[in-house]
C-alpha cells in the first residue's frame, strides 16, 4: 500500500474519532467560527463614540463656549454639563461620565492677552480605553483653538495672514498614521485576535487526540495503519487538521475580514501560503505537547490555560523589544512570534513574502525543531512498550 494511500486512511480514521468524541468536536468544529464571531463582534466598532464628558465652565466667555461646542463636535466626546467641580466628581465617581474638564474664571482675558491659561482634565482610569482617548481629544481641540485664538492675536498686530500663520505655527507637524489610519484599538487587535483563535484551537484539539491516543494505548493501531513508519503515521494524523484548519483561514480571510471591515493591504497569495506555513508549523507542535501529557482532560486545561501566555509573550501585545531576554529565548521558541511579525507586514503594512523570509525561515526551522522532539518522544513512548 502506498504511503499517500496510509495517510488518507489515518486521516479518515482521525475524523471518526474526532466524531465519537463530544468535547473534540465541540472545540474543532464550533469553537473556531463561536470564538471568531464572539470575540470579533466585541470589536466590529472598532472605535469609542460619544463617551460622557462633563464640562464645568467658570468662566462663561466665547471662548469656553467655543471650546465646549468642539469638544462636543468631536466623535469621541459627549458633553454634559455640571455646574461646579463637586457635581462634576460626584458623576465621575458614580461612572455617569468618564472625566470631566474645569475651564477657569478669567480664561478668555488671559488667552487673549498670550498669558498661560489652564484647562484642568480629570479622567477615571478605571478603564482601558476612555481616558486616552478622552486625553487625545481633548488635546487636539485645546491646540486648534489656541491656534486660532494666536492667529487672530497677530492678526490685529498688524501682521499679514501669511505671517501670522507663520508665527501661529513655526513647525508644522504632518501626522500620518500609515497603516492604522484611525488608530483605533479594534482594528489593530482584531487581526491578531483572529489568528490566535485560529492557533489555539487548533493547538487544544490536535494535543487532545494525541494525549487520547495515548491514554487508550491506540498508538499500535495508528502504527499499524502506517506500515510502522513514523513519518506516515503522523502525517496522516495532522493532515485533517491542515486541511480543516487551511478551511477555517480562508473562511477567516474573507468572511470574518468583510465583516469586521478589516483590510488585508499586502499580497493575498502570500499571505494564503504564510499562514499554511504557520499551520503546518502547529501540527507537530500540538502532537508533541500532547504526546507529553497521560490524560486528554490535563492536555486541554494546560493548553487552553497557554492562551494568555502565548499572547502576551509574542510582541502583538507588548513591543518584543522591550521583553527580558529569557522572555524573548521563550518566544522565539513560538511559531506565533515569526508568524504576527510577517501576518502584521503582510496584512496590515501592504507587504509580500520576500519582504517576511526572515520569519519564514523561522517559521520552518521551528517545523523540523517540533518534528525532531516529536520524534524524540516518540522513541521513548515505544521503548515503554505504549506502542
């Protein structure tokens, strides 16, 4: 019988198995599209709107009601009045708005005169979210109205428009944001998020059944059905995994992407062919995890417990520079690192696959490393007599 014959068998006899186990199938089959519809409609917004802000305004001037009515203009800000700075407290302790802005008596007659005037923020940062983008607002405001307030000083200085615009703003700052151009959080974790959904299931369900196979001593069979060679046993195991999951990334691509109104800027065939190898990447790994554990039960709560970890310790979350070294040793040892390195400079950054050959590269020597130690495990499992 011929090897690509043995591995279609194994494949098939995988599906069975997967079949009569709920738990299995429950974390193949459904968990991947729940969790991506789950977690990606928490963010399809991609942006706050409309977060409460309250305005005490001492000084009851033009320029404060100027500041208030763009304060209130922009899509962030919803403004809500107080009418001192203990009312404006009170609602911040109760949550009814996120912060609030005190415009001193006088504001107007010392900005106009060009003497420093303050504007006091209060925010809770009892979120995530709210308070940065609440401070991000409220800046760009304050310096758009001080700008105009500077130009019209001048103005009446006796100076042209032209001048006056130059002494207004010396240097003049153009800020792009390339890539995330609203830089909202949504769209910058959702891609991500997408993919570590991807990763983990996949990770939970394949050292699942091999920790099975193991704790039902089956590993004979899966042998057996190979003609004894190893490379065909688990080549046939994993190959229903990458097809079923290689579904699941095109799914995710195109379905998942259009709806969350997610871009992918580079060359979509690299990136097809990027997350085949990051997928091809995980098999072994999953098999080798799981050929370590006694019980399937032990095998899903310590991988489903890796999730966080593996995020975290990867460089989506956290600038992989500024990681300690034995923290960077350990990641470098994920194909999740290499893998968001080249997904974010393909996906988010308009790039191709000769731009990401580093992380290919390394994407396909951490392959042969998990494939070498599965190996290894697997000559011990044998010489103790389990197979």
């Amino acid at each position: 019988m011929s090897g690509l014959k043995r591995c279609w068998i194994i494949a098939a006899r995988e599906v069975r198995i997967i079949a009569k186990d709920h738990s299995l199938l429950l974390t193949l089959l459904l968990a991947p599209l729940l969790y991506a519809f789950f977690y990606g409609s928490i963010y399809i917004n991609k942006e706050e709107v409309n977060v409460p802000l309250a305005v005490v305004d001492d000084d009851q001037s033009a320029l404060s009601r100027l500041l208030t009515e763009q304060f209130n203009n922009t899509q962030v800000i919803k403004v809500v009045g107080a009418k001192d700075v203990q009312e404006a407290q009170e609602m911040l302790n109760r949550e009814e708005v996120q912060g609030y802005i005190y415009m001193q008596k006088g504001l107007e007659e010392r900005v106009m005169s060009l003497h420093q005037a303050y504007i006091v923020l209060a925010v809770s940062v009892s979120r995530f979210l709210p308070p940065s983008d609440l401070l991000s607002a409220v800046t760009q405001v304050s310096m758009t109205v001080s700008a105009g307030v500077r130009l019209q000083y001048f103005k009446k200085k006796g100076m042209t428009e032209a001048i006056a615009m130059q002494e207004t703003n010396p240097v003049s700052l153009d800020y792009r944001p390339l890539f995330n151009e609203r830089t909202s959080y949504g769209a910058y974790l959702l891609p991500g998020l997408l993919m570590l959904i991807l990763q983990q299931t996949l990770l939970i369900g394949l050292a699942a059944s091999m920790a099975r196979e193991k704790q039902e001593r089956t590993l004979r069979e899966l042998y057996q059905l190979a003609g004894d060679r190893f490379t065909i046993a688990f080549t046939g195991k994993g190959a229903f995994y990458f097809i079923l999951y290689g579904i699941y990334a095109l799914f995710f691509l195109t379905v998942n992407f259009s709806i969350l109104k997610l871009p992918i800027r580079g060359d979509y065939f690299s990136l097809v062919l990027l997350i085949g190898l990051f997928i091809a990447t995980l098999i072994p790994m999953a098999l080798w995890l799981g050929s370590l554990f006694k019980s399937t039960l032990l095998a899903v709560q310590l991988m489903g417990f890796s999730t966080y970890p593996f995020f975290l310790i990867t460089g989506y979350a956290w600038p992989y520079e500024e990681l300690p070294f034995f923290l960077k040793a350990m990641s470098s040892m994920l194909p999740t690192t290499p893998f968001l390195q080249a997904y974010t400079t393909i996906v988010q950054q308009g790039g191709d696959l000769p731009q990401v050959m580093p992380q290919v590269a390394h994407l396909a020597a951490l392959w042969l490393v998990y494939a070498v130690f599965l190996a290894i495990n697997m000559k011990r499992i044998r010489r103790q007599g389990l197979v």
